[in-house]
C-alpha cells in the first residue's frame, strides 16, 4: 500500500517489545507503507498469543524482513544502514529506560540508539501507567534529545465506538508523527 506523498522505497522498522498492547504494533504492520523491518522481543513473543489470539508467525509474516531481537549483527544494528523512522509500539518501561540510558543490548535498543544518532525520527508508544518519577525523567530526557514520546493514550472526541476504534486512534497519532496520511480516525475540525 502505497500512501501520498510516500514512494514504496520508504523503510521502517517496527518494534513490539513486552508491555500489554502489542495491537498497536500489529497495526502499524497493518498500515505503514514501504518496507517494513520487525523485531519483537522475546517477552512480546509470549505476550501476542495471550493478546490477540494471533500467533507470532502470523504477526512476522505482515513484514518485509524479520530480525531476532538478540541478532546484533542485523543491519539495522548500523548507521550505515538506512531506514526512514523506528517505531516501538508498545514500548515497554524497561526497553525505554535502555533507549533512554544509551544501553543497546538488544536489538531493539541498538537499532533506537542508531535512530537518535543518525537523526532519524524515533517514536516510542508508551503503554505504562501509572509513571514513577524515574520513567518519566527516562521519557524527559529522550524527549530532549528528539524522540517523540506517544503515550497510548486515546482521543475521544472521535467518539470510538470499539477497543479497534481506540487502537486506531493511537496508530493514526503514530502515522501523523511520521507525516503519512491516513483515515484510522477522524480529526479534529
């Protein structure tokens, strides 16, 4: 699917790390166009089934090109390696305070820290409340650096009407941060 204004040589990596909600990666899978490059933790591998009722294979087979999460050697682990934007939804409290703390230990991590260094747009969907105060200095101090901090937390004053209303919300809030047109939710006039 190609959207306006976006050719089919764009590419994203898409992350779903172990906070409830990985709906909101499945989503975007769903929804992005261009080449789409997943990496799914192993505490999400576990978590989907529970979720969804989808198993993990099916949730792979929505990407173009799936790495393991323990794979540093994958080419999104480089800045050499080019990919428009990353994408971590759900981001969990423990993967945000890695991306946070400059730890790259996983592949997810790594592939952010190559995000923030190569300047490229980072969007981190933060699926935990309540917030101590040490996840949200985490969230401040990313945000200072440039990564867009998109709590999954729904609008409703497009009156959603089912749980697929309100995770399209959160996805069409991501696919704004990332200029890409869609019709997930109605907006604001």
């Amino acid at each position: 699917m190609n959207m306006p204004g976006h050719t089919a040589d764009v590419r994203y990596v898409v992350a779903i790390t172990g906070a409830s909600g990985c709906m909101y990666g499945i989503r975007l899978l769903q929804n992005l166009p261009g080449e789409k490059i997943l990496v799914i933790s192993k505490m999400a591998e576990r978590i989907i089934p529970h979720e969804t009722g989808m198993s993990v294979e099916e949730v792979k087979s929505m990407a173009d090109v799936v790495f393991d999460d323990d794979d540093l050697f994958a080419s999104i682990s480089s800045g050499s390696y080019r990919f428009d934007a990353m994408i971590v939804a759900p981001c969990s409290a423990s993967s945000l305070g890695k991306i946070s703390n400059g730890l790259a230990d996983t592949l997810i991590t790594r592939a952010a820290a190559v995000a923030m260094k190569e300047s490229r747009k980072l969007v981190l969907v933060v699926r935990e409340t309540p917030k101590s105060a040490i996840l949200l200095e985490n969230e401040l101090r990313l945000a200072r650096c440039g990564v867009c901090i998109l709590d999954a937390n729904p609008g409703y004053y497009s009156k959603p009407q089912t749980v697929d209303d309100i995770i399209d919300f959160v996805v069409g809030r991501c696919l704004d941060q990332l200029s890409i047109e869609h019709d997930l939710y109605r907006k604001w006039e």
